[in-house]
C-alpha cells in the first residue's frame, strides 16, 4: 500500500477552514458549498458573511466553525463591507503598516442577501472593480428565516409566502438570472458551480480569487429542508441540475462563455422535479411549461459558448 501512496495525487487540501460541529441541517448542500470553497482559499483570507443559513448556523455565540477570520454583516451589505476591507488592506499596505502580501477577500451570501436585497451593495463593488471574489449560495428562498420566497426562487415551487394551492402554482416568476447580472458589469470572472461537482467548484472558486478586480460565482445549494426532499439525496439532486440544464455549470472569463460541465443530451426536467416535494403540486401542463423554458434558455447558453469560442479561434 505504502509503495503507491506516494504517486497518489494531493487533490484537495486537507485542512478544514469550515469546521465540523455546525448546526446545518442535514443534508445541507450550503454548507458542503461552504467548506469545498473553503479547500480552494486556503489560509489567507477574510470572509464577509451576510446574515443568513451559514451565519446562523455556524456562529452561534460563543461558538463558531470558521477558521478564517470572519465578519458578520447585514443582510444588505455584504458586498459593501468587503468593499471596505479590500480598500484597507491596500491602504494599510500603502502606508506601510503591513507587508504587500495577497490577502483573499471574499464576500458569501445567501440568494435572498444577493438578488434582492444586496443587489445595490453588490452592483456597486463589482462596479468599483473591488479585488474581491463574492460567492452566493442559492438555495432558491430565504431559509434560514421560514423558506420564504426570494427573486431566486424557481417557477413553480412551493415556499412559505408563494404557496402552492387551488389558486396557485407557487412562485409565478422565473428564476432572476444572477450570473448574467454580475457578467453585465463586464468583470472579468463568473462561474456557476455546485457541491455535487466538487473539483469543478474549487478550481472555480481558486480562480476567482486569483483573478485581479472582481469576481462572482453563483452556487447551487441543495436544501432538503426548503425543498422537500430527501437528505440524503443532496449530491444527486444537484448533479440532476446540471443534467437536465436547469442549472448549467459555466464560466465567462473576460466576456467569454465555456461550459465547464457539457451535457450533450439534457434529461428532462422531469427527473429533477419529482424528487422535491415544492414541486410535487405541478401539473404535466406546468411540467412541460418548464421543460420549454429550460431548452430555450440551454440553447441561448449553447449559442453564447459557440460565438465565443469563434472569437478565440
Ligand atoms: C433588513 C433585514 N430584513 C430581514 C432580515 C431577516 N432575515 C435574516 S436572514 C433572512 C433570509 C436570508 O435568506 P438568504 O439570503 O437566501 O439566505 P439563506 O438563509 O437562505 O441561507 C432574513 C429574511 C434581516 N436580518 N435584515
Ligand atoms: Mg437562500
């Protein structure tokens, strides 16, 4: 055995920045996002954590699980309070009150403190080209608080504040296309990502903070709470998410569109949905509604990889 450990590869750092002991439910696909992200930023970095499921759940005082310096912000600033820490850090440098060594800021959010209510703070940074890597968990409502809706929201789902009834599918809006919000401040990274793709994650997340100006990725988090499904089925829904296209995983460095996860043949949606008792309500006319939606927006995506990959050649 000991005469091939030594050609096994390191894959993934051993050291966990996000400690075990939270109070995250189980089967919590934000918190697996969390501490996959924090394999790729290793030592050096600063989080700024909007309130949320991980605030919530990983510092309750006198406890914490971060092993990283941490700040807690509002639901609204995230993205504002980073702001000020990157443009100290660099001050600090200028006065010469700390060495010129790269330090990784990094605002986390959840959809609710990203789509809606921070999108000001958040436009506002990308905008100033801030040096800072700003993650959102979406796990498509605000959950820590009741699993209300948010702008992040799928069509369709049954949350708490847009319930599914004789009068109603749920959520009657589509879900608000937040990486294309972030790639139209033209910054020059954007990724989605997903705990069930964990090496497609941390090499996302290690080059967003590694690229200089600012950086979005959006991730996909799986909430069996807030979503109706089985806890142990975390991985394989967010994988069926990118499978059918519902969530496709891609970048756009500097303006330009890869997929990182290709999916020739898409499943249908169908196979995502009828896991997740928010969607348990929705009729074969509802079902086929979001399958459309999802072959014209996959298709768009398909277009806007094909187009850059003409500008590259
Ligand atoms: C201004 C303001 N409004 C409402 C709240 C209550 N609140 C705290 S967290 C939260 C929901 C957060 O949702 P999201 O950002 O999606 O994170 P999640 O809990 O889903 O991880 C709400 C409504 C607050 N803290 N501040
Ligand atoms: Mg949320």
């Amino acid at each position: 055995m000991e005469k091939y450990a030594v050609f096994v590869p390191k894959l993934i750092a051993k050291r966990e920045s996000f400690a075990p002991g939270h109070r995250a439910c189980v089967g919590c696909g934000e918190a697996l996002a969390v501490r996959q992200a924090c394999k790729a930023l290793g030592r050096d970095a600063i989080i700024v954590n909007a309130t949320g499921c991980m605030e919530v759940i990983a510092t309750p005082i006198p406890y914490t699980s971060w092993r990283l310096p941490w700040i807690h912000t509002l639901f609204e600033n995230a993205a504002a309070t980073a702001s000020g820490v990157e443009a100290g850090l660099k001050a600090m440098v200028r006065k010469g009150k700390r060495p010129a060594k790269e330090i990784r800021v990094v605002a986390m959010a959840g959809d609710g403190g990203t789509s809606d209510i921070g999108l000001q703070a958040l436009s506002g940074a990308l905008e100033r080209g801030h040096d800072f890597l700003y993650i959102c968990f979406d796990n498509e409502a605000y959950m820590n608080t009741g699993i209300q809706r948010s702008s992040a929201t799928p069509y369709g789902a049954s949350t708490t504040t847009a319930p599914a009834g004789k009068l109603s599918i749920g959520q009657v809006t589509w879900k608000k296309n937040m990486p294309a919000i972030a790639a139209a401040h033209d910054i020059p990274y954007v990724a989605t990502a997903c705990p069930s793709y964990p090496f497609d994650l941390m090499a996302k997340v290690e080059k967003g903070v590694s690229t200089p100006g600012p950086a979005y990725i959006h991730i996909l988090s799986v909430c069996p709470t807030g979503w109706r499904c089985a806890p142990d089925l975390t991985v394989r829904i967010g994988r069926l998410a990118v499978e059918t296209g519902i969530f496709p995983l891609y970048e756009i460095e500097n303006g330009k569109y890869k997929l990182t996860i290709d999916v020739p043949q898409l499943r249908p949606v169908r196979d995502y949905l009828k896991l997740q008792g928010r969607f348990r309500h929705l009729s074969e006319e509802k079902v086929l509604e979001i399958q459309n939606r999802v072959n014209v927006d996959y298709a768009r995506l398909k277009e806007k990889v094909a187009c850059s990959q003409k500008l590259n050649s």
